[in-house]
C-alpha cells in the first residue's frame, strides 16, 4: 500500500500549532572518516565539492580536524580523529567511515533540544553556545537510529564560514561543481522489525508524518526483500526513509548493509541536480560507479512512464532510471557503495513534479544490488 501526499498538503496533516519542531534545513552532515584529507580530495576532485572551513591542530584543535566541504546547499563535513582513543576512532573502528551527524538548521536549539527531550529524544548534547569574532552559534542534539545522531544548529546569530573554531579555507586547487544542489532525502537502514519503532521516534519525537509506505511486496525480488516507509517534517524539506530487512530467500540488502556497518545507520544520501544527464556524464567521467540496469529496462519504461522531456539515448547511455506518479516524473541514479564495506552510497535525483521515490524502479535497481552482492560473496 502505498498513499502519497505531496509535501504542500503536509502542513495541513501537520497544524502550525503542533509543530513544535521547525525546520529550516538541513545544515550539514557529518561525517567520520579514517584519513579526512583524503576524502577531501575524492569529494573535491571526483564530486565537485570544495573546501570551505577546516578545523584542526593550526586552529588549535588537539584532538581531531574536520574539513568542511561545500557544493551548493550541500554542506559535509569530514571528521578524522588525530588521537588513538576517544568517540571518533570507536565509531570508526565499529562501522567503517560513516555518518555520524545528520544537523539540522533551526530558529531555536535550545527550544528543539527541550520539545524533542519532553518526547522521549535520548540527549546527546544539551544546548550550548560556542563563540567567535564572527558571533555565535548555539548547538544542542540527541540521539537517532544506530550511532547517528541530530545536532540542531541556531546560527541566526553567525555570520562566519561555518562555525566557530573554523577557519576559512580558499585553496588555489578548484574543481568544476557537478551541478548538485541540495539534499533531498537521507535514508537510514535499520535492523529486524526496528522501522516502525524509528517511524514512530520521528513522528513523536520530532512531529514527523508518514509520507509513503513500501512493503515486501512492493520491494522483493525472486531472493531478497525490504521495507520502507518515508518520513517527512511539516515543510517537506527533512525527508528521511527508514528501511528495515524482509525475510527473502536470500539475504537482504539492508541485512547487508547492517553487518557490514555493525548497525543501524545512514544507508544513503539523494543529491538533487536540475540536470541529471550533464552531472552523471561529469561524475561517470571522474569515476563514480553507478548501478547498472539491463538494456531492457530501456525497451519498456517509456510504456510505463509516458512522455518526458529528455532524449532516451543518454538517459540509457548513463544507466539513468525514471519513474512517474500522480504529479510528474522523476530521474534518478544510485552509485555502487563509496567505500570498501558495502554500507553506504548516493543517488542522484532529479524531480521533474514528481514528489515520491521511484517504486517503479525497485525490482529493476535491487536486481542490479543482488548482482552486486552475488559479486561479494554475501547474497
Ligand atoms: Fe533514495
């Protein structure tokens, strides 16, 4: 079953009244990585990132250095630990590089941090105000799914690169953007029988709705399953899917992804572009791996999905997939996962009126994974 509501009706499901947890966006995500001036450089040279603010032993930071990269909206920051013991190097050394931080931009994070709490959030940071001679910023956070947690960031009151303790970077090194923009989605893999609790934490603790519903039906191939449902914030800017394994066959992508990460955590990230086909070819070119689907995928879409503006010859060239819903249509495209362990990738979308997922596209895209799996040994 699934019901969509596009995101201008959510504020209708949702009162203004009850919504105790306004958001403006999501301000950045961090992550924890092993070697963070390197995967500067692969999101600076492979994605079109580039390096804005650094933190570190020259800004006087002993313990750790974080190098924050930026295209467009999107803001990531790339955490490395310069010490042996501490938070950073046992997240790392249990899930691989990963996300650790998914902030969000707020009006008030000491107002977030109490309405969240009073839910039931585990805190993880009580509001605090960090300053510098650009003014101040004021953070709180609790805790999400896994490891991952939410930092609410109040910075009406900044005016600096990033945050205090950051110094601004402009290196001569620059690389062409890719034409990504902003997040649209970030999708958290949980374990057995765990979505509809996490659902439930985002809808109850932060004044979520439920947007879609995908069952195993929905999203099973001949060997392996999963379940999803979209949760959305009262403006529709915070998207977040939770995704839990299905009993299958064989094993499930998502059993996959939580062995390999030791837990639940952020399976992937959807970048929004305004032309999928020019930032594909730029990130083919610079050799992001993206999933392929058969040729014959290509022979029926058009069937399925009517009309569209693009030529189908590079949209097959690319290995782009699109999908349709009441409201219009989509381009989308996954990459093979960025890392060595199988945990997390990216997709890049493109939403032509279209406000859902590409369900059309699952049986193609996850017979594509299954291939990828059969490949690993761990189908
Ligand atoms: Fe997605």
């Amino acid at each position: 079953m699934s019901t969509n509501i596009p995101p201008q009706n959510l504020e209708k499901i949702i009162p203004e009244a009850e919504d105790f947890l306004p958001l403006l966006g999501t301000d950045y995500v961090e992550l924890y990585v092993g070697n963070a001036k390197q995967a500067a450089y692969y999101y600076q040279t492979a994605w079109g990132f580039q390096i804005v603010a650094y933190a570190g032993l020259e800004t006087g930071r002993k313990d750790s250095v974080s190098y924050v990269m930026q295209q467009d909206k999107i803001r990531l920051v790339l955490t490395s630990p310069l010490q042996p013991d501490g938070d950073i190097n046992d997240h790392i050394n249990a899930h691989g590089d990963g996300v650790k931080v998914i902030a969000l931009w707020v009006d008030d994070a000491t107002k977030s941090y109490e309405e969240t709490i009073k839910r039931g959030a585990k805190s993880y940071l009580e509001p605090k105000v960090e300053k510098d001679k650009n003014g101040s910023v004021i953070f709180s956070g609790i805790h999400t799914y896994g490891e991952t947690v939410h930092i609410f960031v109040e910075r009406k009151n900044y005016n600096g690169s990033f945050l205090p303790g950051y110094m601004p970077v402009n290196k001569p090194y620059k690389t062409e953007p890719t034409g990504l923009k902003f997040i649209d989605h970030m999708v958290g893999n949980v374990g057995w029988n765990e979505m509809n609790k996490w659902c439930e934490f985002y809808a109850k603790v932060m004044g979520f709705a439920q947007l879609v519903s995908f069952d195993d039906k929905d999203i099973s191939t001949e060997y392996t399953a999963l379940m999803s449902k979209v949760m959305s914030n009262g403006n529709g800017r915070i998207k977040f899917p939770i995704n839990e394994p299905a009993e299958g066959r064989k094993k499930s992508q998502i059993e996959e992804y939580i062995d390999f990460y030791n837990g639940a955590g952020v399976q992937h990230m959807a970048l929004a572009t305004d032309n999928i086909i020019e930032t594909v070819s730029i990130l083919q070119n610079r050799g992001i791996e993206f999933l392929t689907v058969p040729a014959s995928y290509y022979e029926t879409v058009l069937d399925r999905v009517g009309e569209i503006d693009e030529d189908l010859a590079p949209l097959k060239e690319l290995g782009i997939l699109i999908d349709r819903d009441d409201e219009g249509y989509l381009l989308q495209i996954f990459t093979k996962p960025i890392l060595d362990r199988p945990t997390m990738f990216f997709e890049i979308i493109q939403r032509k009126g279209a406000q859902s997922f590409g369900k059309g596209n699952f049986k193609a895209l996850f017979e594509a994974i299954e291939r990828e799996q059969q490949q690993r040994g761990t189908l």
